[in-house]
C-alpha cells in the first residue's frame, strides 16, 4: 500500500490497517492517531515526526525506520521489530515496548517516562540522555548500550542485564540493583542517591566521583573499584569488599563500614567524620600512614574515630 492510500483511508474513518506493506514509504509528519497497524511492515519508512499516539504498532516491522520525534504517548509497540530505528527525540510515554526488538537503534534524547520495557532487548543502543524515569525495565537487556546522562530514577530494573554499560552521570536516585552484576561497570559522575546496591558486584567499577548518598552497599562486592573523590556521606557499606578499592578524597562523613574488608584500600584525603569501622578489616590501607591523622580535607570536621575492634594489621 502507498502513503497516499493510508491516508486517505484514514481520512474517510478506516482505523484498521492490520498487516499493510508499508515498506520505505514516506509518513513523515501525517497523524495517524488511535489506529490498529498490528504486523505491519514499516522497513525503512520514514515517519519523523509523526503523531501515532495510542496506536498499535504491537509486532510491527520497523527496522531502519525512521521514527525520530515522533509523537507516540501510549503507543502499543509490544514484539515489535526496530532494530536500529532512529527514534531520537521521540515522545513515547506510557508507551507498552515489552519485548521489542531495539538492538542497535537510536533512542537519544527520546522520552519514555513510565514506559513498560519489561523483558526488551536494548543492546547496543544510544540511549544518551534518554528518559527513562519510573519505567519498567525488568529483564531488559542493555548490554554494551550507553546511558550517559540518562534519567533512570525511579525505574525497576530487577534482572536487568548491564554488561559493559555506560552509566556515566546517569540519574539512578532512588533505584533498586540489589544483586546485580555491575562488574566494570562506568558510574563515573552518576546520581545514586538511596539506591539499593546491596550484595551487588561492582568490582572493578568505576564510580569517580559518583553521588551516593544514603546508599546501600552493604555485602556489595567493590574490589578494585574506583571511588576517588565519590560523596558516600551516611552510605551503608557493612560487610561490603573493598579489597584494594581506592577511596581517595571520597566523603565518607557517617558512613558505615562495620565489618567491611578495606584491605590495601586506599583511604589518602578521606573524609572520616563520625564513619564507623566497627570490626572492619583494614590490613595494610592507607590512612594517611596513620589513622589517627587529621589532614587538609578535614580541617572543618569535629572529630572523626575509629571504633573499637578494628583490625589493623
């Protein structure tokens, strides 16, 4: 079917165009809202800008297609096929993606707020300064995508595949990677604020100067990872391996680390306020070559200590 006949089928009341070949056609900017385009194939067509809200697009053919600031608030895109799509700048909130198909396509810029992206497949992406704010994004396979900037708060993300993921100044506040396996993992400059991290694996992460107030790490595993300069103030990390971490310049005011491993962590420049080190591990870290040593980074601090029962080597 052509262009031309769609929308003039739609100018004459026809909603349903179920299994219409659509294929490289040019739908850029029409407004085809509240129609049923269940199966359709939509390969390489260009549909920029195009108003396709509450419209069902469920197991559509959209590979290629060109999707970028379209409006699709509510759309049904479930199963559905856009393979290395552009959908940049597109408005798709509350949109249903579950298991689609969104391997290798662009979704900077694009707003997906409150999206249902249960069990989708994401690898590979641009998603950079996507937004994905209280979507579910359970079983979603981002694997190798990159998320800088990106605005996750509030999103679930249970069974959520990161390997090798670009988190860089993501927003995170408020989520729940409990479990997870974040191993190297860039969280350099991203927002966890109240962020359930505990018995998550972030060894070898990078997390320079990330934002993690009030986190819980505890029986998180962070060997080798970088926290230089990270905000950690009032963070749970009991129990947590820090085995080598390096902690330098991090605030760690109030933080708790009762019975962590910090062996060999590098703790130069810290800030120590009120941080509890109850039964902590602590061979061979670096304090200043003294623990009991106040630097220039504490200078307005009251008193910082070390509870008792620390293990020092």
């Amino acid at each position: 079917m052509k262009a031309s006949q769609l929308l003039k089928f739609y100018e004459q009341g026809y909603r349903d165009f179920t299994g219409v070949d659509l294929k490289g056609e040019d739908l850029s900017g029409v407004m085809l809202i509240s129609v049923n385009l269940t199966g359709v194939n939509l390969i390489g067509a260009n549909l920029s800008r195009a108003f396709l809200t509450k419209s069902n697009l469920s197991r559509a053919s959209l590979n290629w297609a060109n999707l970028s600031y379209a409006k699709m608030s509510e759309t049904n895109l479930e199963e559905a096929d856009l393979t290395k799509a552009n959908l940049k700048g597109a408005f798709m909130v509350k949109s249903q993606l579950m298991e689609a198909k969104l391997s290798g396509a662009d979704l900077s810029y694009t707003n997906l707020r409150g999206s249902n992206l249960l069990a989708a497949n994401i690898c590979g992406a641009k998603l950079q300064k996507v937004n994905l704010r209280q979507a579910n994004l359970n079983k979603v396979n981002f694997n190798w995508a990159n998320l800088h900037k990106g605005r996750l708060s509030g999103a679930q993300l249970q069974n959520t595949s990161l390997t090798d993921v670009n988190l860089s100044q993501t927003f995170l506040i408020d989520v729940d990677l409990s479990g997870a396996d974040l191993t190297g993992i860039n969280l350099s400059q991203a927002k966890l604020a109240r962020a359930n991290l505990s018995n998550t694996n972030l060894s070898n992460a990078n997390l320079r100067n990330a934002r993690l107030k009030e986190v819980d790490l505890s029986y998180a595993n962070l060997k080798n990872a970088n926290l230089v300069d990270a905000r950690l103030k009032k963070g749970n990390l009991s129990n947590a391996n820090l085995t080598n971490a390096d902690l330098t310049n991090a605030d760690l005011c109030h933080a708790s680390f009762k019975q962590a491993d910090l062996s060999y962590a590098n703790l130069m420049e810290a800030n120590l306020e009120n941080t509890d080190f109850e039964l902590a591990i602590l061979h061979n870290t670096i304090l200043d070559n003294s623990h009991s040593k106040r630097n220039k980074s504490r200078e307005n601090c009251s008193s910082y200590s070390f509870q008792e029962n620390v293990q020092i080597a």
